[in-house]
C-alpha cells in the first residue's frame, strides 16, 4: 500500500462503503459465535451464563447488523460520506478491535453495547451523516476502552 492510500478519507468511495458492510457481516458472524459458544457453556454450567433473554438480544442484534451490511451493499455509491477526518485505515482498524474484543470477551453486556455501537455507525452512514459517523466512533473508541478496563 503506498502513503496515499493510508491518508484516504474513510468511507469515501463505494469500495470502502463496501468494506463496513464487510466488516458488519464479519462482526455479525463474530456476535453469533460468541454468543453460541456461550450457549453451549451455559448447558454444560447449569443456570450460570447467558440468559435466553441475553441471547435473544444478542441474535437480534446480528441479525440488524446483517441486515445494514445488506443495505450498504445495495447501495453503497449512494452511502458515500465526504470529507470524514478518520483514515480508512483507522475505521478498519477499529473494527477488527471491536471484533476481537467480541470473541475474546465473556460478559454479554460488552458484546450488546459494543454491537449497539456499530449498529449505530451503521445507520449514520446510511443517513450519509458525517458528524454522526464522527461521534459514534468517538462512542465506539469510549466502549472498547470500558471494555479492556473491565477485563
């Protein structure tokens, strides 16, 4: 990659609106191996672990995050944001980080509120929303930060 490339404004081409779709599938599909793998230690556990409601919440957050990674991909020349501060180098970053942070965590509430985040940055980019993309990240960064501090 050369240094124009790392410079590039996120979010400012269709093939980078294509990557947060991508990103989205990926964290769906990270939210739902957890949240499995929770399941099934709560069968060997007994009544400790994941709630059915926590599951619930947790599916239907995978499902919402599956269903905006479909949207951009239908339109994603028609999501482009102009003008973010943030490298879409950074936002891939972040989001592999809220993916690991997923799969390597154990307390459900993390997933739920770290999912909620890119649910939201989902639907500013769907509302071609720069300062709303902008403040969600800022909220996603202030999650993952909860989260390590919690670990």
């Amino acid at each position: 990659m050369n240094q124009h490339e790392h410079r590039e404004a996120a979010l400012g081409s269709a093939m980078q609106v294509e990557q947060l779709g991508d990103s989205l599938s990926q964290a769906a599909d990270t939210l739902h191996d957890a949240v499995m793998r929770a399941i099934r230690k709560r069968a060997s556990l007994g009544t400790a672990g994941i709630t059915q409601a926590q599951a619930q919440a947790v599916f239907a957050l995978e499902v919402a995050l599956r269903q905006q990674a479909n949207a951009l991909y239908a339109d994603a020349a028609g999501h482009i944001i102009t003008g973010l501060d943030t490298a879409q180098s950074q936002l891939s970053g972040l989001l592999d980080t809220v993916r690991q942070r997923i799969a390597h965590n154990e307390n459900v509430s993390h997933w739920i509120s770290l999912a909620t985040g890119l649910l939201n940055l989902g639907r500013a980019v769907l509302a071609r929303s720069p300062e709303r993309v902008l403040s969600t990240l800022a909220t996603v960064r202030e999650q993952l930060q909860a989260v390590a501090g919690d670990r």
